[in-house]
C-alpha cells in the first residue's frame, strides 16, 4: 500500500518578489512549510543579491518546472565600474579596483551594441554549474582548476535606463534567453568600456511571462500564512501560466482520459505540431500533447486523473485556465 503523503495536494504556481540576501531555496522550503504543500520547486534560482520575480512551483505544476528554466528572462541590472569582485557581483570579494573616467553616451552605447543578439558567454566560476558532478563554486572554493568553455546565448535587448557619472553606475533594462548569466555580462561591458566592473543590483522583472505584476511579496505571504495555511490560495495562477506560449487544442472527457493514460489519438488530421496545450473541452489544463505528420496526437506531459479533475478530488489550487493566450 502506497504511503500517503504528508501536507495538502496543492497545485500552481505562486509568483514569490524574491527580497535581496536570502536564496531562492530557502524562500522555496518556507513557503513549502507554511502552506503545508506536498511539493514545492522553482523555476529558476535567483542569487541571494539578486531580487524580483520567482515562480514557486507546487504539486503537479512541478511537472512543467523545466519549461520555465527553458523560458527568456528580464531584468533590471546595475554595474558598478572601477571594481572587480571574486563572484562577478555584490556578494564577491574584491579583487582589484581602478581608477574610472565618466564616459560619454556614444561610448556606452558602442559597448551596449556589442553585447546585443547572439553572443558567446564564459560562465562565472561561481556558479552551479558542474564539473564531474560536484558544483563549480564548490570546485572554485578548494581551488580545483575549472575547465571553462564559452557557450552561446542570446540577447534580445539590452538598453541603457541610467548613468551616474559620480558614482560610476551603469543601469540597464535585459531581456536575454536561458542560459546567460547577467554577472558575466556586467564584467563583459566593463571590459568593452575599457575598465573593471561587477554586478552591483539585479532585479528580475519577467520569467516566462510571468512578471511583477503576478508577484507577493515574502513578508505579504507570511503574513497571510501567519494564521492560516490557506491565505495564499487565492494568489495562485493555473499550472498552465508556465506554457501559455503553447498553442492550444480541446478535448471530450474520453479523449482527455485516453491522452491522460498515455495512450495516442489516431486520424485527427491534427496539423504536425510539437507541443500544444490540452484542454477539457469548457473545462481545464489537462497536460501537453503533440501531433506528428500523420495527424496522430500522443500524449507529451499531462496531469495526473485526479489534478487534472477528472478522477476524484483535485485537491487545492487553480488547475485550468486563468493565464492570457500568448500570441
């Protein structure tokens, strides 16, 4: 007999404005506790310095974490000139510092342009990345040499939005895809203008269409869950919100059932697609599907019966549709 699980079968997303100096795991895992949720994750970790946007991920939601990490992201930079750090930002050591001359608007635009579109990137050594399985900024603290290749990622937008001269800050607006790390790039500007620089503040402001718009603060959560394991219920967005740029495809309860069970839909003359989101017809998400060449729809991720509503009690949380369609 299968062990039943401790806390509430809470299903969706809680958009969490991360606060400077704590990790994205532990706002995780005291949301976790205080909502009394079987399962908690994220959809991509802030460092501690770092503020804004964080979608915690509950119960079934869980299953569609990835496409979050997968998604584009922006942000809010601030890069410190004259100083560079151990870690590439605030949190770091300095390591040496230069003398700074305040630069004209065309210069930094020279470097900004330089940093647009598709670019090669070497991650920082202090990071989460892994080398024979063990973390880099663990390998990096016991002074193990790190093998370090550039890796391409893109930069859709990279706008100046301030410059003080005085105190030789740069800030600037960042919409770039998965994968970049905005540490290498503060360093990588500073570079093009000729100086030393770190990452002084970050701040995300969308994560997959997810914005700050949809984010509570942590001290506006804990005080709703101060008295009551519920009070952050109605916060929640559908599961679906990580996926809304799927296109999407409704189904009879029969067919949900049949695609829920793994089992494929023959001769819908469904145009070849690889990946849709799935719908009760008039009803909710129920996972994400596909289409072959042949018109054949198979089942890609989807619900469990009972979150997915269609078996017994769905437990607690928006599980359809509440998310605009993207277009």
């Amino acid at each position: 007999m299968a062990r039943r699980k401790k806390g509430r079968p809470l299903h969706g997303i809680l958009v969490v404005d991360k606060p400077r100096g704590i990790s994205s795991s532990f706002v995780v895992n005291r949301l976790k506790r205080r909502l009394n949720a079987q399962k908690a994750g994220h959809t991509g970790a802030l460092d501690p310095m770092a503020t804004g946007v964080l979608p915690v991920v509950l119960g079934e939601a869980s299953k569609y974490s990835q496409y979050g990490l997968d998604a584009d992201k922006a942000y809010e930079a601030t890069i410190q000139f004259g100083q560079a750090t151990s870690t590439l930002d605030a949190d770091g050591e300095v390591i040496e510092e230069v003398l700074v001359q305040p630069f004209d608007a065309e210069r930094i635009e020279i470097a900004l342009a330089r940093h647009r579109g598709a670019i090669e990137q070497l991650p920082p050594l202090v990071s989460a990345l892994k080398q024979d399985g063990r973390r880099w900024y663990d390998l990096a603290r016991q002074g193990v040499e790190i093998e370090r290749t550039p890796r391409p990622v893109e930069i859709y937008e990279l706008t100046l939005t301030h410059y003080d001269a005085a105190s030789h800050t740069l800030s600037c607006f960042v919409r770039c895809s998965k994968g970049t790390y905005i540490r290498s790039l503060a360093e990588s500007i500073a570079k093009a203008l000729g100086t030393l620089g770190h990452l002084s503040a970050l701040r995300r402001v969308d994560a997959g269409g997810l914005t700050l718009a949809h984010a509570h603060t942590l001290a506006d959560c804990e005080a709703r869950l101060e008295f009551d394991e519920a009070g952050c219920d109605a916060w929640m967005l559908p599961i679906d919100g990580l996926v809304a740029h799927f296109p999407k495809i409704e189904f009879d309860a029969n067919d949900c059932m049949t695609l829920i069970h793994g089992q494929k839909l023959l001769g819908r003359g469904q145009e070849l697609c690889h990946t849709m989101r799935a719908y009760l017809q008039g009803g909710g998400f129920i996972g994400l599907v596909s289409a072959d060449e042949s018109g054949t729809i198979r089942a890609k991720r989807m619900l469990s019966p009972v979150a997915a509503g269609m078996r017994g009690d769905a437990g607690f949380g928006p599980l359809g549709s509440g998310m605009p369609d993207k277009e």
